[in-house]
C-alpha cells in the first residue's frame, strides 16, 4: 500500500517540542521503541544487485520509505508492506530530511520493522550518517545495510575498472552537487593530480564548473572520461570521450541525471576490452 507520510502523525508537541526532540526526550526517559529500523542500499539500479539479506529484510518490512533512485521492481518483494515514496530531486522533495527522520522513528516507535530503501549505499552520498545519527538520538535500534554504490556496480558493468595495474592505483568518489556555493567546495585543484580515478555522483549540473577547474588545475585535456547513465539498468547507455570535450558530449547526447562521470586512464580499459571482445567474437565464427 503506497501512501504518503503525514508529519501530523506525530505525537502531539509538548512545551513547544517538535516531534524529534519528543522522541529524544521520551528516550532519555527510559520509553523505549520496540520497532527497528534497516537502512539499507537497493544498489546501483539493477535490482538483482541487491543483497540477500536486503532482499530478507525488504519481504520482512511492515515500513518502507524509498527514495526516488531506487529500482520500484524491488517493491513486489514486500507485498504486504506500507510503502512511503520519500524520493528527492533538484528543487523537488516529496519530504524534507527532517520528516524522514521524524517518520523513521514515528514508525519504530509503533513497533513496526522499518526499512529506509536507498539507491547504492547509504553511506555514500545518501545521507544515511545523518538518519542514523536521529534515530540513535531517539533511542531506536537500527542496522546499516551495506548496498553496491554506483562508482563501483555502474563503473564494473560498462567495463571500466576503478583501479587497474600500472593505470590507476586509487580513485575517489566526488559529489558534483557540492560545486554549489552554498556547499563546501570541493578541491578540484588537489583532486586533479592526486587521485588517478574520478567517480563523480550527481555532477551533471556542474558539468562546465568541473571541467573548468580540472583543467586550471593542469589535468590533461586529452583524459578520458565516460558517462554512464542509468547504470546497471536497462536504460543503460554509456559515452566516452575527452576532458576538453566533456561539456559537448553532455549537450549532443543529452545526458541527464541519474549519470556517473568517470574521469582517468581507466577508462580507456573499456575500449580494450570491448576490442578484445569483438576479436574474439570473429574468431569463434571464423572456427
């Protein structure tokens, strides 16, 4: 049953308290929430990539509240289960962090098995330490799922290894989003020649402020790079090309989120492999 969640299911506000700050209180008093809450990671869109255990606790859920990346197939597996949509998209969230948080302990406080449905891992750029944070504040018992982030699931189905020997011996998971002035800024400037792999999440807004500083900062115009949008899915499509032309690949092929920008020489491995594997297709028709 999918419905939305109403913050006036909270218990009423005592001496002006929002709903957040009465569980916290209630927990300090010794109330206890007999529910549980599982964050979990659905992984990078594929929804056979999911965890077994995820799969256990997603047909256990009375709760689940998922977020907007989130593969749907995975819903059929908990047909019993009240579904809360509490997906986010720029400029557009059908709730407020501070409501999901509120709802996850209104939920546990009830009794319920609660699961927080994200897409890849909760603790990579789904803000799964801060849910965590509130919960354990309220005095509910929670568990992390881990799920496969999309720099590593998206980047491992196109082809393109992260590290690979004599090529790339680390890489970085960046956020894009945080080229926006009211965030922290991320240093492109140290990025650029101290990480051999780039993986950037939610970066296609940012696109032009990205290539800009990397290339201030001295990174080769001549890098390869990839997009890789709606990884793992059958949506997938993948491009590649330059550091210098990044921005008109974006425009000619219009990329949009949810995207994976891989930046270095890994991503020439792809190409590779894909050549070995059409030569090895010639063979087998040729024997």
């Amino acid at each position: 049953m999918k419905r939305e969640f109403n913050i006036t299911l909270l218990p009423q506000q005592k001496n002006n308290m929002n709903g957040l700050e009465f569980y916290a209180t209630s927990a300090l008093q010794g109330i206890i929430a007999t529910g549980h809450v599982a964050i979990m990671g659905a992984g990078p869109g594929d929804p056979e990539l999911i965890t077994i255990k995820g799969m256990r606790l997603l047909q256990e859920a009375d709760v689940i509240l998922y977020d907007r990346l989130v593969n749907e197939d995975l819903l059929q597996y908990a047909p019993h289960a009240e579904l809360v949509f509490c997906g986010k998209a720029p400029g557009k969230h059908a709730m407020s962090q501070t409501e999901i948080n509120a709802a996850l302990i209104h939920y546990a406080y009830l009794g319920k098995k609660v699961v927080r449905l994200k897409g890849g891992d909760p603790f990579v750029f789904g803000r799964g330490g801060e849910e965590a944070l509130a919960l354990a504040e309220a005095g509910v018992h929670f568990d992390i799922i881990p799920g496969i982030t999309s720099a590593i699931g998206a980047a491992a189905a196109a082809n393109i290894p992260l590290t690979h020997r004599n090529v790339a011996t680390s890489f970085a998971c960046v956020t894009g989003y945080c080229c926006d002035e009211n965030n922290k800024q991320v240093r492109w400037d140290l990025l650029a020649h101290s990480v051999d792999t780039l993986a950037i999440y939610m970066g296609v807004g940012s696109l032009a402020q990205v290539q800009e500083a990397l290339l201030q900062a001295g990174k080769s115009s001549l890098t390869p790079i990839a997009f890789i949008e709606q990884g793992t899915t059958v949506n997938e499509c993948i491009y590649t090309g330059t550091l210098s032309h990044m921005c008109e690949l974006a425009r000619v092929h219009n990329i949009k989120n949810p995207s994976l920008i891989i930046i270095g020489e890994s991503v020439r491995i792809r190409e590779q492999l894909q050549s070995a594997l059409m030569q090895a297709m010639k063979l087998r028709h040729i024997v």
